[in-house]
C-alpha cells in the first residue's frame, strides 16, 4: 500500500491546512510570551523579533507537520494518530523556529565571515550555524513551557477529532 493510499478519505486539505497554521503559529507566539511571562517577568529588549520568530517558526511547520502525521498514521486508531499528529507537530515547530533563529543567527554574524564559498568561509558557516542550534536548544526550547505541550496535545486532540 502506497502512503498516499494510506492517508485514507479525509485526509487535511490544503486550504484547511493554511488556513490554520497561521492560528498554529499565534499559539506558539503564546506560548513563548507566557514562558517569557513565567521566566524573566517578560523583560527583554528583543520580545517583538522573538514573538515573530516563534509565530513564523508555528505557522511554517504547521501544514508540513501534519501532512507527515496523517502519511505516518494514515487510517489507524484515533490513538496512534493522535501520536503521530502530536509527535509530529511538535518536533517540527521546534525544529523550523530553531532553523529560523539559526539562519537569522547567521545573517547577523555573516558580515564577519571569510570570502563566500571558501574553505574558511564554510567552516565559520558550519560553527555559526551549530552555535545558533546550540544556543536555541538552551535558552529557546524552555520559552514552549508550559504552555506549549498543552497546546501540542489541544492541537492534537482537535486535529485526530476533526479529521475523522
């Protein structure tokens, strides 16, 4: 059986897909004011460009994700889409918003680097970009919390209940 084949009779629509990841990524904007709210008391210079990082990293995952969790989990039981749709989502949100800050990180630290497409001009590529993934993972993944598995798993839920 073809994965397309498995996606079974109501698998998300394109339109329906765009026209919530944008929805999808106001909630991870969410999440992050209320993990900065929690943490630091909200005080940071940067909290716009970190809103609209978190937005545009929720609202490019979203369609993707999703289209992934119904090929993975296709026609199975409400469980196993469940965690398909949950595994998914989540993962790729994190995953986009890190290759966004990463990229961002890069483009701010690029006019420093060596000539483009020389040997040291490629390491310093490779390190910035591992130092901004690095620096994501530590300081950026703990913005999603608390709120943001809840709104995986609400998300989640929605999605295995709507796509019956």
């Amino acid at each position: 059986m073809t994965a397309i084949a498995r996606i079974g009779k109501k698998r998300p629509g394109l339109r329906f897909l765009l026209a919530w990841a944008p929805i999808w990524g106001a909630a991870m904007a969410l999440s992050l004011f209320g993990g900065l709210e929690l943490s630091i008391g909200g005080l940071t210079a940067n909290r716009n460009a970190l809103l609209l990082l978190y937005f545009a990293g929720g609202t490019v995952a979203f369609t993707p994700a999703v289209w992934m969790a119904f090929l993975l989990a296709g026609r199975r039981p409400g469980e196993t889409r469940f965690a398909a749709i949950f595994l998914c989502l989540g993962v790729l949100t994190v995953a986009v918003t890190a290759g966004l800050y990463a990229v961002t990180y890069w483009i701010f630290f690029a006019s420093w680097h060596g000539e483009f497409l020389t040997t040291l001009w490629l390491y310093q590529l490779a390190l910035t970009l591992a130092s901004a993934l690095y620096q994501f993972a530590v300081i950026g993944l703990r913005n999603y919390l608390p709120l943001g598995p809840v709104l995986v798993a609400a998300a989640s839920f929605w999605l295995v209940k709507s796509m019956r």
